[in-house]
C-alpha cells in the first residue's frame, strides 16, 4: 500500500511538471532545441573524446551526467578536427523535424546489442541489462519531443538473458533443503549473484523522461541512469551498472554563471525510488533516496572542476515521509552535529554515502586528470576525521591522453585505479563492505546491482587501454586486473581458528581481462564488436581454510570465460 501511494505521488507530481511545461512551451524564448543524452551509449563517450581535442576552454564539466544534444551538437561543430571527414567528427543523432514553430520531433538512433558469455556471467555498465552466461540481447530505441521549455524523452531498453547455468560458487546462501538462494556471498546487499534459474525478458523504461527547463535550470521525472563524477571506467556513486532508479530532479543542464565572473555550477539534487530485484528475500519496505551531485568550476583555474555527492537511503515509514526526508543531503557532516541539531547521529536509520571528486582538462595537451575519493559513512566530529580520514574510504584516480599518430587519425590513452576495499583501520575499529548498510538491507542497488561502480564492493580494479581513431572506425585494446571482494578474503582468514602468520597468499579472487574492441562505419550502419578474454583465478573460492596444500599441484581452480559483444546502431545517413 506505501509503495503504491508513493509511486502514485511520483506520477500526480511529473503530470503536474508537463502540464506548467505545456503553458510555458507556447511563449518560446531561446529555440535551442535538444535532448538528453544517454549516459554510457557512443555519443556519450564521443564527447568527452572532443572535449579532449579542443583547443579552448571546455563547455561542460562532464561530471552531472546525462548532458544535452544541444551541448553535444555544439562541441562537435566547433572542434578543430585533424580528419574533418571522419565519422567521429559529426554528431550523432537521428532524424528529426520542426514543428508550430517551437516543438521538435526526433527519433534515438536504434542500436541491437548482443553479448555472449561462454562459461560465467561477465556483466558491467549496461543499465538494466545483466549479461549471465550463453546469449544476451538488447534492443534500445525511441522518441523524443522538445521545445525550449518542455522535452519528454521515450528510450526503453528491451534484454533477453539466455541466463545458462555455471558452477556456483562457494558462500552462497541456501535454503532448509540446500537449493541456492540468488544472493550475493555476503548479507545486507541486494546483488544475486545469478537472476534465478532460467532463462528471462525485460522491459525497462530505460532513458525516458520528462522535464520542463528555462535556459540553464530544469526539472522533471525520469527513469534515466545517472553518472556523477569524474571516473571513465567506473564511478563510485552513481552509474549506469545498474537500472535506472524512478526519480524526480531538479538541476542544470549546462554550466550556470556565478555573478562577478567567479566561474560556473552544475548541480543535480534527486528525489528516487529504487527498487529491489526479484531475488531480495529481506526487508521489502519502499526504499527512498535523496541525492545530490554539485560542482564548481573556477574561471580563475581554467578547465579545473571540483565536487561533492551525497546520497541518503532510507525505508519509507508507515505514516509517510515527511519534509525533512526531501533535504538529508542538508544535514551536517559530523554525527556530533546531528545530535546537538535533533538529527539521526548515531541512529544511523538512514544510511550515507558521500564523494569529492576533481577534473582537470589540459585542452593544448589533449589530456585530462580526475580523481574521486569515497566515504561510507560520517565522521563522528573534527577530531575523529583527523584521527582516521581514511575510514570506510574508497578512491578513483585517472588520466587521458591523446597522442597524434601518423597513419591513423589519434591515439586516446586512458589508464584508471578504483579500490573500494577498506585499509586496515579496521584493526582497531570496524569497517563494511561499501555499499551496504546494517539497516537497509538493499544496500546502495537498483533491481539487483549496485549504483556505484561495477566492480562492486570490497573489490579494486587497475585498468589501462588504448583507441586508435580513423577515417571509418576505431580499434582499441584494454588489459585490466581486479580483486573481486578482495575484503572478504582478509575477513575470511582473520579468523582466530586459522592461527597467525602466514594464511592464504595464493587464492585471492582475481579477474584478468584482456580484451579487444572497434567500431566502423558503413552507409548508415555504424557496426560495434568487444572480445574480452576474461580469466577468473580462484573461482568459486572452493578451498578456502584448506591450507594444508601443495601449492604447486593443487588444483587452482581457474576459469577462463569468453565475451563476444556486436552491435548495430543505425545512423540514418
């Protein structure tokens, strides 16, 4: 009944933001049309590529995602290009067309996706979609509307999952008559690690929204899929691993000047909804989450961009929400804060997550820096920061670099590191697994997977890959090592049965990935292939506490799995 009355607040209050967009829509003011951009699809990567080959100062931080059509489009007609015939060089957007003199039309360019995965589940950054092991296949797709006050947006996104069965691995929870429970290997989380036993069809609302804008501010409804912050491969907040979460929002879709010319700000605060997989066997109240991503960008430090997120999650009580539920994210920092204002403290019913994060874009050297730093938790007051800053922290440092190349167009650089596995502070006080919480049990998830970044927790990730651009395509090579919940492995042996000194040095859970991709355009096709050599070390964890092994003949238990993903976008050209 709770879940019902909120989602039915959710749609009274979007049809309440078309019908002041309707009114507005008759009185045009600026005729710049455009529409979101999908987060994570290739015009999305396409324009953090140009950003990197222009030679001024950038327009956007890219640190608020979804940008606008209307930016992107802009970008690409003013950067100065080394081919200036080259498919990478034009926008990509679909057919549109005007209308009673302030409305445009348009279709999303279609693009069919399938992915196989030939002996376990390999699965990042691809929204609702969750690849298992045999045939994965995607179809994304739609329409827009958009005028200078009103843009409605209908992209879903339709997934077939073969979802064949592999080994299951160890720790995984089972029922009173041993059948496995789909649920990761540790509690407190909603992130099975299989979606059931056989093979499924989804249809998720995907990039679709609503929202009215006047110039640089707008606000709507939306199931899209957030990136905040700075990260190229993984971002520690939000991302597009997982479903989009319903949501309402307010925020700016460009850079919005300060007065006295001291820079700009982009911000998004967001009121959402998520939801649980089909596989969540805990407390299955109505979750709420209020968010906010803000940025600066300094004019006195060109092309420098500093930021913050803050996410709350809670349940929504049996009598409702309240006001102060819409502005957590207004809340102090320290605990001690909280008490002497009447707030949660040490409570702790509502669970926080909290970033900083910095780019920095080096146009006349085609380069970047970024970097975000994690928080689980609060710090109880100043002293306590000073003390462990550290606590509950995950990080994310990158860089890119293009490097002009005489027989092709460019090569881009990009070299990445994540850790979200808590340091050894927690010798002397407790840490967690990061995107989870005592009392919610869902965790920081959407319909089964984490927001944040993909690798997931107590796991880090060293990446480095190379795109060679030309005239027709793009060929690139990437190699990656990540320890999967590398923290539940110092967990596991801290136990005192297992004695001290040296434990188990051999049987961490790695992943090596090696993997080869492209992208070339024929007519009006623009044709995509991935293939990922991805070695699973110690899958399973089947020997774990047997230390009484040769290491030299015991069975490694190593599993080598193979992506193949092709895809088809078709440009209407």
């Amino acid at each position: 009944m709770i879940r019902t009355t909120f989602f039915h607040r959710t749609i009274v209050a979007s049809a309440k933001l078309m019908l002041c967009a309707v009114i507005l829509s008759a009185y045009p003011l600026q005729n710049i049309f455009g529409q979101p951009v999908p987060v994570g699809g290739v015009n999305d990567q396409h324009y953090r590529t140009l950003q990197l080959l222009s030679d001024s100062t950038i327009q956007t931080s890219l640190t608020n995602r979804p940008l606008w059509m209307s930016t992107y489009r802009k970008l690409a007609e003013e950067t100065n290009h080394p081919s200036p015939g080259a498919w990478w060089t034009q926008p990509l957007e679909g057919p549109k067309t005007s209308f009673f003199n302030f409305f445009e039309a348009g279709v999303y360019e279609p693009v069919l996706t399938t992915t196989y995965n030939s002996q376990l589940p390999y699965s990042e950054n691809n929204g609702a979609a969750w690849y298992g092991r045999g045939l994965n296949t995607e179809f994304q797709g739609g329409l827009y509307l958009t005028s200078d006050y009103l843009t409605l947006s209908f992209r879903p996104h339709v997934i077939h999952t073969q979802n064949r069965d592999f080994a299951k691995p160890r720790f995984i929870p089972t029922d009173s008559e041993g059948n496995p429970q789909y649920r990761a290997i540790f509690s407190n989380i909603d992130m099975p690690y299989r979606f059931g036993p056989d093979a499924y069809s989804d249809f998720d609302l995907g990039h679709s929204s609503a929202r009215i804008h006047y110039k640089s501010i707008e606000a709507g409804a939306s199931s899209e899929s957030l990136w905040w912050g700075p990260g190229v491969q993984y971002a520690l907040m939000m991302s597009n691993n997982a479903a989009g979460i319903p949501h309402l929002f307010l925020g700016t879709r460009e850079p919005l000047a300060l007065p006295l010319g001291i820079g700009g700000i982009e911000f998004r605060w967001v009121w959402g909804w998520p939801r649980d997989s089909a596989y969540f066997t805990g407390n299955n109240n109505q979750r709420f989450m209020n968010a906010l991503n803000f940025s600066y960008s300094p004019s006195f430090i060109p092309n420098l961009t500093v930021g913050l997120t803050r996410t709350f999650h809670q349940y929504v009580p049996e009598d409702g929400l309240d006001a102060s539920d819409f502005f957590d994210i207004m809340q102090a920092f320290q605990k001690v804060k909280q008490d002497e204002s009447g707030g949660s403290g040490l409570n702790d019913a509502k669970n926080q997550l909290a970033t900083v994060y910095f780019r920095w874009v080096f146009p006349e050297s085609n380069a970047e820096v970024y970097g975000e730093y994690f928080r689980e938790d609060h710090n109880y007051d100043l002293r306590d920061f000073l003390m462990q800053p550290d606590h509950d922290r995950a990080y994310t440092l990158g860089a890119q670099k293009i490097v002009e190349s005489n027989w092709i167009d460019f090569v881009k650089f990009n070299a990445e590191l994540n850790s979200l596995v808590p340091n050894r502070i927690d010798e002397v006080r407790p840490q967690t697994y990061y995107y989870r919480h005592s009392r919610i049990k869902q965790g920081h998830t959407s319909r089964g997977q984490v927001l944040g970044a993909a690798i997931g927790p107590g796991s880090d990730s060293q990446y480095f890959g190379a795109e060679g651009y030309f005239n027709e395509g793009m060929a690139g090579l990437f190699i990656q090592r990540v320890a999967e919940n590398d923290f539940f492995h110092y967990v596991y042996y801290d136990q005192p049965a297992l004695g001290n000194g040296y434990k188990d040095i051999w049987r961490h859970r790695i992943n090596l990935n090696i993997g080869l991709k492209g992208s070339y355009q024929t007519g009006p096709l623009l044709l995509g292939a991935q293939l990922i050599w991805n070695k699973n070390y110690n899958y399973g964890r089947y020997n774990y506490g047997d230390l009484d092994v040769d290491f030299d003949t015991v069975d490694k238990n190593d599993k080598v799995n193979m992506q193949l993903q092709l895809s088809v976008r078709y440009l209407f050209r």
